[in-house]
C-alpha cells in the first residue's frame, strides 16, 4: 500500500510539473506576443508622421518654375517641320500656326486662361481674323427670337447663349458669309454635356428663319476656338488637349463646309527626347550618379512619362519586392515592400497610377503604406503616408520608386512640373526626416508631329 501511495505522489509531481512548464511556455509566448504588438506599435508612431508624407519635400528649393522654363526654352530645338503629309491644307497656313505653338513657353491650362488673349498665338489668330467673326447680340436676338424676353436679364454675349433653346449647352456663335454663294453660314459651338470637356460644333445656314445643319463635328475640348480666314477659306481653330496632364499641346483645324469632320489637321509640338538637368547634388556618390545616367536611356519617352504619345504608363520599379504573401492582396492588387524609412523593417506599398476620367483631375501616381508582423498576422495602415489622396491640377507626383547603395535605401520621386517638364528628386528617409540629396529637371527636345483627317470621337 505504502509502495502503491508513493508511485502515486511520484506521478501528481510529475504532472505538476507539466502543467508549470506548460504555463510557463505560454507565458513566454504572451510576452513574445505582447512584444511583438509593442514593437509594431512603435514602428507605427515612428512612421505615421505628417513629417515623413513626401508631398511634404520642397520641389523649388534650388530652382524656380521660371528658370524651369527658361531651360525647356534652350533644349527644345530649332523651329523645322515638314509639310509631306499635308494635302488640303495651305502649308503657309500650317507654318504660320506651327509658329505660334513654337514661340510659346507655357501651355498649361492653369496659366493659358489668363494669358490667352496676350499670347502670341492670340496675336496670329486675330491677323487671320479672329475678332471678325463673333456676332452681336442683336444679330443672336434675329437668330433666335425667343432671346428678347431675357434682354433684361442678358448683360452680355455670353449669358446670352445661355437661353438658346435650339443649342442647349451653347458656349459660342460665329458668323461669316461665303465667299462664292454669298450666303450666311453659323458655326454654333456647344458642350456635350459630359465630364470629358468634350464639344459638338454644328456649320448651320438659315433658311425660312430656321437653321438647317450643313454639317457637324465632335472636339476634344474648347480650346479658345474661333474662326479664321486664309485664301478666301474658313477655319475652325483650337488649341488641342493633353487630357491626362491639363496642358495644350497642339492647334488642330477644320476646314469649314459639309467635309468638316474629315478635313481637319492636327499641328502637335511634342516631346522627341528628354534632356537631364543637375541642378542639386548634396553627397555626390558614384553609384546614385552612374544610375542616373542609366535611368536617362531607361525612362523612355512613352514607356514610364506622358509625353502626348503615350497609350499606357508603366510604373517605375527598383529594389522593391513583390509581397506575395501580405495579407490584404486582392485580385490585381500588387504590394511591393522595403525599409525605405531605413528604421530596420520592410514597409508594404500598394502603387497605383490614376488616369483622369473628367476634365478636373490629373494623371497623377497613388500609393497606400503599411506594416505587417506575419507571426500575429498584425496589418497596419500608415495613413498619414498616403500618396495622391488630395489631388492637384499642378506639380503632381507621378512616379516613385526605391533603390539601395551603401546600406541606405534611397526613394526616387518624379513631379510634373508644367507642359512636359518633369523634376526629379533622390530622396533619403532616414532619423525620422526626409531629406533631398539630388535634383534634376527633364525636360523635352520637341518635334511637329502632323495628323491629317483624324475623326475625334468621345469614349474612346
């Protein structure tokens, strides 16, 4: 009996013993645990900084947006086109035109509005006519009688267009006479409606105080349109549109009669090549140097900018890799991941590229950061990081990308600046601030590129 009690008491030690090291062992892992969520908790209060966002970097530290122009001015090129592929139009014209688009250095759409009537492809315009053929009020009053009962209310042409019930959306009217019948033509200019900006453009001709269609087109956009007359012809002229950026980049003309949709040219002036700047170098290092010099033939024309010949953008790509297995990923998400803050652990990055759908945003580059612990299987949004939630029409980002040289990962960063000028910036993140240690302007040699008898259609 005594044998049978002491086996006993041997085996409740034993288990006692167990259930210590078990208890133990659990405790361990709590506290594992527990460090675990402390020491993403620190990363995160590390990393979730307004200071760290890189919309937060000076892009005119050490050049203005003049100087930018001035040096998009010296590389551009000498004034050549070639009129081989022209067959209705005059080449005088098209020269004439093409000077225009030549001798201006700004085209984007925020500055053109203001200086539009002072420009010197106003200046051309009106020697060919174009402050000839807006018609007056009162002439609009015969055209559509149903105008008088507003006169009280209309204090100008524009407001006038507003109550023809004919042409909803009606923005502009010109009048001419042709040459050869002598009869009176309007070209009524209106808006489609939708959010792409785009235009319809009805050649009308009154007969019985009705108008009849001769004929009809689509634009891409307004453009300041107006009218014009060379050898005894009339035009409908505008400036073209770079959607994705909100610049114009071109003057595109349809020869006004019943083949207007057809007869029209496009005069572009775009980027040939791009042309790098050094205009800051703070730590000159050979290795971030020589890869500047490759990224110089890697960052094609119309494979990673928009250059106005573009059909898709790619996104830059460096040391980052593919994180396959972060949690979040869904069908046609790509999470890349690397310690671009330096601090010792990788950040998850979800890039996007954001193509504009309507007339008021920009072809601009999206990214959303995270840290991930895979043993808790701990995801955490840096919110405060994100990229290209509050969207500008300016100086946008538009790539960004991460490489390694002597143990610091180093983050690179593209801007638009204005027309096809591009900056870029080599930044370091590193002790909880960002700091810029090279800046290069791109910026484009250009060169006329000619489209006859292109039928722009909306949707497409």
């Amino acid at each position: 009996m005594k044998k049978l009690t002491s086996v006993i008491i041997s085996i409740l030690c034993i288990l006692s013993s167990c259930k210590s090291t078990l208890d133990t062992q659990e405790e361990i892992i709590e506290i594992q645990q527990e460090t675990i969520l402390n020491d993403v908790k620190n990363y995160y209060e590390e990393l979730n900084n307004d200071l760290l966002n890189l919309n937060s970097i000076q892009l005119f530290n050490y050049i203005t947006e003049d100087e930018i122009y001035e040096y998009a001015e010296q590389v551009k090129g000498m004034y050549v086109m070639s009129f081989d592929s022209v067959n209705i139009f005059p080449a005088e014209l098209i020269e004439i035109l093409g000077k225009a688009l030549y001798n201006s250095t700004n085209y984007s759409s925020s500055n053109f509005a203001e200086e539009i009537y002072m420009s010197n492809y106003y200046e051309i315009l009106r020697s060919l006519g174009a402050d000839d053929y807006q018609i007056t009020i009162e002439e609009l009053c015969q055209l559509f009688p149903e105008l008088n009962k507003y006169k009280k209310e209309i204090s100008n042409i524009y407001e006038a267009h507003q109550y023809i019930e004919k042409y909803r959306n009606c923005i502009d009217i010109f009048g001419i006479s042709d040459v050869v019948s002598g009869e009176d033509y309007y070209i009524v200019v209106t808006e489609s409606g939708g959010s792409d900006g785009a235009n319809i453009i009805y050649i009308v001709k009154k007969s019985n105080n009705d108008l009849i269609t001769v004929s009809e087109f689509k634009t891409q956009n307004n453009g300041y349109g107006s009218i014009i007359r060379y050898n005894d012809s009339f035009y409908y002229v505008f400036l073209e549109y770079n959607y994705n950026l909100k610049i114009y980049d071109g003057i595109r003309i349809h020869k006004i009669g019943a083949h207007a949709d057809v007869e029209n040219i496009s005069i572009k002036y775009l980027p040939q090549s791009y042309i790098w700047k050094n205009i800051y170098n703070s730590q000159s290092s050979y290795d971030i140097d020589e890869y500047i010099d490759t990224l110089k033939d890697t960052i094609l024309i119309s494979q990673y900018l928009e250059s106005g010949k573009s059909k898709g953008i790619n996104e830059m790509v460096g040391d980052e890799i593919a994180a396959d297995e972060f949690p979040l990923i869904e069908a046609y998400d790509i999470y890349h991941k690397i310690d671009f803050a330096n601090i010792g652990i990788p950040i998850y990055i979800r890039k996007a590229t954001y193509t504009p759908s309507n007339y008021g945003t920009t072809w601009h580059f999206r990214a959303k950061f995270y840290i991930y612990e895979s043993e808790s299987n701990t995801v955490i949004e840096l919110d405060k990081l994100e990229l290209g939630k509050n969207v500008h029409t300016t100086k946008e980002l538009v790539q960004m990308w991460f490489k390694e040289f002597d143990d610091k990962i180093y983050t690179f960063t593209i801007h638009h600046i204005s027309d096809y000028n591009y900056m870029l910036n080599v930044i370091l993140i590193q002790n909880n601030e960002i700091k810029v240690v090279r800046t290069d302007i791109i910026s484009p040699k250009r060169e006329f590129i000619l489209i006859e008898g292109e039928v722009f259609r909306t949707g497409i």
